[in-house]
C-alpha cells in the first residue's frame, strides 16, 4: 500500500468519478483505475461497488476510507517535519508564474535568492491560464503565481501577490478605434479577436474574454498578440502594466465593447501544503510575501 494510491482513493471519493479524479490529478484514466484495483487486491477487499455509473463506496470500503485520511495527514506532516530537520538546501526549484503578472518584482527577488543559494539552479516559467495551477499539481514546479482558478484548499495555500487589469485595446488605425462609444457584439464581430491560448493541457482549457461568434487569432503569449495589435490587424485584452507606453502615446487605444468589461485579475502566490517544502523554496515564498499586494 502507497501513499500514492491512498492519494486516488481520496480523489475519487471527493471528485466522485474516475474520470474526474484522473482530470484532477492529471492522470490518465486507466491508471486511477489499476491504482484502485491494485489496491483492493492488496488489502483484500472491494472498496467501491461498480453497479452505476458513479462508483460507490462498500460499507468496508467507507471504513476504510476514513482511516485512510488520519494516514493521509500524518503521512504529510511527517515528511514535512523530515525537511524541517534536514535543512536542505534544493539542487533545483521550480516557479511558474501566470503571463498576466508583472515579471520584474519577480526577478528582483529571485536574484536575491540566487546570490543567497548559488548551489540552487532555479527555473522560471510564465504560462498561461490554467498552466501554472497545473504544473503545481503535476509537481512540476514548487510555487506559482496565478489566479485561483482550480486551487484545492486542503492541499494549497495562496495569498494575495497583485492586482492586474486587463483591458480591451485597438491600435489607432483600426476600425474599432474610430468608433466612439460603446461598441455592440455586431459591431465587434467583423474583426479579429486575438486570443492566447490556456498552455495547460487539461481537457478543461479556460477561455478568457470570447465573443460569441467572433473572428479569432490565436496564440500563444501576449508578445505575439501585442505584435499582432500593434500592427492594425485585431483587437483584444491585453495587461494594463505591458502597453502602458503605448496607450500614452496614443498608439494603442482603448475600445469599449458591451459585455467586455476591464477585467481585475487577481494573482496570488500558491504552494502545496501536502508536500514538504525545501530551504530555498520556503525562502522565495518568504520573500515574494512581503512584497505581495492585495489592490
């Protein structure tokens, strides 16, 4: 028996399918299920009763679900306190950040943490929408800067970092620029709407800001989309703090669209609480914290 496979039993449980817990713990399918049938061979007992559609736990199956939890938990704050004592100082960590969110305040702390460790290579990636969330899950990275889109509170904690607005931009030469007012779904629906893309790969994508019916561009970070609106050839939303110069300097115009408001995107630092955090990891999410803003 492995805490892993206690970790699907919880998962099914709570999500209620198997599909559903293979999605939530970024599994495949097939693999949740060997990890139950190899477990109930195991301890000798059936866990769930198959007969519908959503798998039902067996009357030793519940009992045994509920010790399972005290083990879960103990399992954690076992490993937890293990680090505590080794005081160990990571080969690699791993954050990724949401591309909506300021990178500098980022880096400033990251080189700090640098020069503090040297021996910790550590590896920053910006992902889009649910990527962030995902490689947390997946243990692809230590922390992340993101929304809380998808978070599970009993295995994650997040607090406030920053406030980003995203708005709806045109360069000054387009169509939707020369329009005043507010502008109707008719009205937007002729041109292009530049989309970048969720880098999770999740079945369940997000899609932020769509227009119903709209012709769309996509891609994949907002270097490509800012290039593509800066050069006449569509509209869509953008982070206020990455076209600031342009929108003072008139380039880059705001445009007003009924049902696409200026979107708050609040970004929050998150990290596991089931997983034993390391020396170095504990010191950027120290760091990171006493910078982080809640406007």
């Amino acid at each position: 028996m492995t805490y892993e496979q206690l970790r699907v039993l919880h998962a099914v449980v709570n999500e209620g399918t198997f599909r559903s817990a293979a999605e939530k713990l970024f599994k495949s399918q097939p693999a949740i299920s060997t990890m139950i049938k190899n477990l109930e061979e195991e301890i000798g007992i059936s866990l769930f009763s198959r007969d519908s559609y959503r798998p039902k736990l067996t009357d030793s199956g519940r009992v045994f679900y509920e010790k399972s939890l005290a083990v879960i938990q103990q399992t954690q704050e076992l490993a937890s306190f293990a680090k505590r004592l080794s005081n160990y100082e990571e080969p690699l960590v791993t954050v990724s950040i949401n591309a909506v969110c300021p990178l500098p305040p980022v880096l400033e702390t990251l080189k700090l943490i640098e020069q503090e460790y040297p021996a910790t290579q550590i590896r920053l990636t910006t992902e889009q929408m649910g990527g962030a969330i995902e490689r947390l899950f997946d243990e692809r990275s230590d922390l992340v800067i993101t929304t809380q889109t998808g978070i599970e509170p009993d295995q994650m904690e997040a607090k406030p970092y920053k406030g980003v607005k995203i708005i709806p931009v045109a360069h000054h030469t387009h169509p939707l620029a020369q329009r005043a007012g507010m502008l109707s779904i008719n009205d937007v629906k002729p041109h292009v709407q530049v989309i970048v893309t969720d880098s999770s790969q999740s079945r369940n994508k997000q899609s932020l800001d769509l227009m119903p019916q709209n012709r769309r561009w996509y891609v994949t970070d907002f270097a490509a989309k800012k290039d593509i609106i800066m050069a006449g050839m569509g509209w869509g939303g953008m982070p206020k703090h990455t076209i600031e110069n342009e929108l003072d300097a008139g380039e880059l115009v705001q445009v007003y669209v009924d049902e696409f408001d200026v979107r708050h995107s609040q970004q929050y630092l998150i990290r596991r609480t089931d997983k034993p955090v390391g020396k170095v990891a504990a010191a950027i999410w120290d760091r990171l914290s006493e910078t982080y803003s809640a406007t």
